[in-house]
C-alpha cells in the first residue's frame, strides 16, 4: 500500500534514487553493487556551478565482493557525477580499505572508523550499510545450514525476534518467548 496522499500540494525539488543488485560469480564470490544518483527538477546553482533540472549531481557507484562468510574480498567505488570535479573522484580509492571487513555486528563502526567524515564520501560510505544488507540478501539460500545453529536472521528484525510470535510459528526450536498454550498459540499479555 502506498503512503496517503500529501496534506496539500507540493512541488518536487529532488530526487534521489539507490538501486542495489547482488551476483553470484562463477569464482564462487558474491558482487553487491550500488548506485546512487541525486538530482534536482529545476536548475540548480552548486558553488562550483550550476546544474541543469534532471542532471546528476551525483551519481557514484560502489560494489563489494564478499565470500561465503561474507567477509568482504574486493571493494570498488566509482564517481561519475560530483558537485566538486576533480576533487569529490580523489576519494574512491579509499574503499579498498574495505577489504577484511567481515559483514557481521560491529561492521558499521568499522566502516566508520576507516571511512567516515573526510576519510571518505558522505554519500558512498552511506551505500556501505546498504550493500552490507544487500549481500545478506544475496546470500539467502546460497549457503548450507549448520543443524543446531541459530539462523543469521533471527532478532535481526522486530518480526524475526525470538520472543514474538513468527518465531514461535516458523523457526520453534528457536523461540524463547512466553510457553504456548495447549493449543499452540502464544498467551496474551496481561
């Protein structure tokens, strides 16, 4: 269902568009990709000039290669359109530093501490948490089970927490919420 309509008119002033893709390689690894691009609807006075309605002012690329156990094997960024040319492009080169990095808790602040504020591009270290959701996805059902281990999935999400009810229904052996009743559904609270 889409969002209501707006309480009064409006006049678009910008768009911003991220599109993610995941790819098996036939090495065995997988490619994320990401793609961000803002543009405005009217001309649009940058200091370092104007841009004309519908033309990017950024459009900037990043992908990861990560293994099985998504530990991240190969980073590249690309910066086709920026505000500030010749300068923004100087940074891309940083993102191998995502080489190592393990998608897994703490990822974040890693990526962070290696490139955050002027260590890197505001807008493609914002793709870096994208991508890092894009490559579990890409993942889902590329890797085998281990019996007896909790699947990655869960209490990652407010639906998938082990204490609520689609855990309790589809992943049992994992619920630790209230007992079941004898006929199977969770109590009532209070």
């Amino acid at each position: 269902m889409p969002l209501p309509l707006p309480a009064c008119p409006r006049q678009p002033l910008h768009h911003r568009t991220i599109t993610m893709h995941g790819y098996k390689r036939d090495d065995g690894l997988f490619d994320i990709e990401g793609h961000l691009v803002d543009h405005k609807d009217d001309d649009f006075r940058l200091t370092s000039g104007v841009r004309s309605a519908g033309e990017a002012i950024h459009s900037m690329w990043l992908r990861i290669t990560v293994d099985t156990s998504l530990t991240i094997v190969d980073a590249m960024a690309v910066s086709d359109a920026v505000p500030y040319t010749g300068q923004c492009g100087l940074i891309t080169p940083e993102y191998k530093s995502l080489i190592g990095l393990s998608i897994r808790p703490g990822f974040t602040h890693q990526v962070q501490e290696r490139l955050g504020g002027i260590r890197g591009c505001t807008h493609i270290t914002e793709m870096v948490s994208s991508l890092a959701t894009a490559a579990f996805q890409t993942l889902a059902g590329q890797r085998a089970h281990k019996p007896d281990t909790k699947p990655y999935q869960l209490d990652r999400c407010h639906a998938l927490r082990t204490d609520g009810p689609m855990v309790a229904k589809y992943y049992p052996e994992w619920y630790r919420g209230p007992a079941k009743t004898d006929t199977g559904a969770e109590p009532l609270p209070g």
